[in-house]
C-alpha cells in the first residue's frame, strides 16, 4: 500500500468519525423493549442517510441495544445490526418482518407497516 492510499484511508475513517459524532449531537436516537419470538428484546432506532454502520456501532455501545434498527426514508429501507451478545438472527428475522435477509448479524429489508408499527414503541432516548 502507498502512503498516498494510507493517506486517504486515515482522511476517510476520520471523515466517518467526525460525522458519526455530528449525527449524535443532531439527531434523535429512539429505544424501547419489544418481543419478538417470544423474547423480550432492547431495541433501538434511527433514521439515517450515510455512515449507517458507524452509527450503528456507537449507538449500541453508548446506548445497550440489542438491536438497532436504521431507517432511511428516501430510499425505504432498514438496516438491521446487533450487539455481539444477542442471540437473535437478524438475516431470518428481516426475512419475516419484510421479505428481507442478510446473515445473524447484520440484514436488511423494505420499510413496511410492520417495522413502522414497531418503531413506534420505541421513545427518545
């Protein structure tokens, strides 16, 4: 690798940070316990355009989810990412909330009525 790459590959990961820490102090992040299969289970949510992945990860470690769910409107979709302790499958469950899949720590599906009406157990943290 050049440095020129390492370069770029340091300005990125700090690009990423620094807007992971913007969206905390700009936007809301919601939680609540909801059952699913039975178990009850800390769920957390967001909305985002970008980073999903470093929001995910700082929000279930400063905030103890299990689960987060993240919500980009524009392009109807949810990302599913959980901690390494939870042992629910995020693959199988984004299959039976909204046809969609992935594998048991991180899925994706379509927004649909029954991710919204989850969500909407949820309240601000």
């Amino acid at each position: 690798m050049s440095k020129h790459d390492t370069v770029q590959i340091i300005k990125k990961f700090i690009t990423d940070y620094t807007s992971t820490l913007a969206y905390f102090k700009e936007s809301d992040l919601y939680k609540g316990s909801v059952v699913l299969g039975g178990t009850s289970y800390n769920i957390l949510g967001a909305f985002f355009s970008v980073n999903p992945h470093s929001i995910a990860n700082k929000a279930l470690e400063d905030h103890g989810g299990d689960i987060i769910f993240l919500i980009n409107i524009e392009k109807n979709v949810v990302l599913m990412r959980k901690n390494k302790n939870c042992g629910i499958d995020l693959g199988k469950l984004a299959k039976q909330l909204s046809s969609g899949g992935g594998t048991s720590d991180v899925a994706g599906c379509i927004l649909n009525d029954t991710i919204i009406n989850i969500t909407k157990l949820l309240q601000p943290c």
